[in-house]
C-alpha cells in the first residue's frame, strides 16, 4: 500500500521533472530562435531591438513562469527539509534500499562519474572554457560561463551553510563527507556546467538537429550525477531535487539577461 509520505514524494517528484521539461522547452526555443552573443560583440551593447522584440517577450515571460514554479517547490521541499516533513521519511527509506543493493561494480562505476563531476574538478574546467572564449574575444561567452557555473557553486555554498543539514549515516558508509548535504553541489555544479555548455556547442552553429541531441545528452549526464550521490551514500533524494530547482533557478536569472538579441 502506497502510503502518505511516499504520495507526496512522488507528487513532488513527478513536478520537478515537469519543471525540468519546462526548462529544456525554454531552452530549446530559446537557443533556436536566438542568436547567442559569442561573436566580437561589445561587451554590455544595448539593443532596443532586442528588448522590444515580441518573440523574446513571450520567451522571458516563459523563463519568469519556470523561474517562480522552481522557486516555489524548492520553498517547499526545503520547508520539508527544516521541519523534518512526509519527504525525509522518503529520503531515509530510499538511501537505506539503495546501500543495501549497492554492489562492487556499480560502486566503482559511479564513484568515477562523482568524482569527474565534483565542483572542484568542473570549476577549473569551466575556467579554462572562459579563458579559451576570452582568448577568441567572445565576451558574452565568456561571461556567460563564468557568471553561470562559478556563481551557482558560490550560491550552492551559501544554500549548504544556511540550512546545515547533515548527509546520510550507513553503520559501513561507501563514502564519508563531513560537508552539509542539502542541496546537493555536484548536481548543482553539473547542471549549470553542462546546461551551459550545451548552449554554447548548439549555438555556435544554430541548427535544431544539434539541439536535438545535445541536449538529451546533458540531460542524461545530469541525472547519471544525481544518481551517483543517491547510490553513493552522499546525498538524500530532496537534495538532489532542490539542487535541480537551484540550478535551474540560476540558468534561468543568468542566461535570459546575458545570451540573446534578436536575429537580423
């Protein structure tokens, strides 16, 4: 019998996801639509264009509705974190099914996709992108991946120390972290990373057939993360839905004001 805790969990979690397609649909129209400012643009140009045009109206108005619907249910699945709510009950039972079904292999196979994906590996990375953009003069580029990946790991920092919530205890732990766990940085950090990356590699050339896998494939990388931290031991299911919804909060604030001007 399926009880409380777990309708709301599954209530919960069946809105992320509807929100996480809400963000690819926005994206998705976005990059397709509009050209990204990658090219020897002035840094900070002013176009009246682009701010009259109907077209991007519609699409920030979009962006506004994933903004507050992701804000809202992060709200929510936080005020369940502080006060101990029906979605930590879920968070125990699943970490607990999922240690107790770990096996060598998928504990090796995942501690590779976790480590390759911590901040402190993505951050340099995306360094090193805003440093090649910077060196082709591709300033909104540039900026684009600095402001968006560096930023959400600084916010993800201050998340983690404001809520100071402690990550799961398994009497033979796979991993152990003294750090807080709530919301999940690695799945902020890959969100953010490949959500910005695969904007940049579809608008360098803007064709939907690149969107059309580019995009799945972040997807997928994102979720491989998020599962890593579950199965791993690192992380709680709520962490990693409320880092989806920050990660999504920030790609939304960060890429509608900073990437697109209207196509000639």
């Amino acid at each position: 019998m399926v009880t409380a805790p777990w309708l709301i969990a599954g209530s919960i979690f069946l809105a992320v996801a509807g929100i996480s397609s809400l963000m690819l649909v926005w994206m998705w129209r976005m990059i397709t639509l509009y050209q990204p400012v990658i090219s020897n643009t002035p840094l900070f140009t002013h176009s009246k264009e682009r701010y009259s045009s109907r077209d991007y109206q519609r699409l920030r108005r979009f962006g506004l509705i994933v903004l507050a619907s992701a804000g809202l249910l992060f709200a929510l699945i936080a005020e369940n974190v502080v006060n101990g709510g029906a979605l930590t009950i879920v968070d125990q039972e699943i970490a607990q099914w999922l240690h107790a079904h770990s096996t060598t292999m998928l504990t090796q196979c995942l501690l590779v996709i976790t480590h390759l994906h911590d901040p402190w590996v993505l951050s340099p990375v995306a360094g090193l992108i805003t440093v090649y953009y910077i060196w082709k003069k591709r300033w909104y580029a540039a900026l684009s991946v600095l402001l968006v990946v560096q930023g959400a790991m600084l916010l993800n920092l201050l998340a983690k120390h404001s809520f100071q919530r402690a990550r799961p205890t398994f009497d033979d732990p796979l991993i152990t972290l003294a750090t807080y766990s709530f919301p999940s940085g690695h799945v902020v950090a890959s969100t953010v990373f490949y959500g910005t990356l695969a904007a940049l590699l579809i608008s360098q050339k803007p064709r939907h057939h690149r969107a059309i896998y580019i995009l799945p494939i972040a997807f997928v990388m994102v979720i491989l993360v998020a599962f890593s931290r579950m199965y791993l031991g690192a992380h709680y299911l709520s962490d990693v839905l409320a880092a989806f919804l920050e990660a999504m909060i920030w790609l939304v604030l960060c890429l509608t004001p900073l990437w697109f001007k209207r196509l000639k």
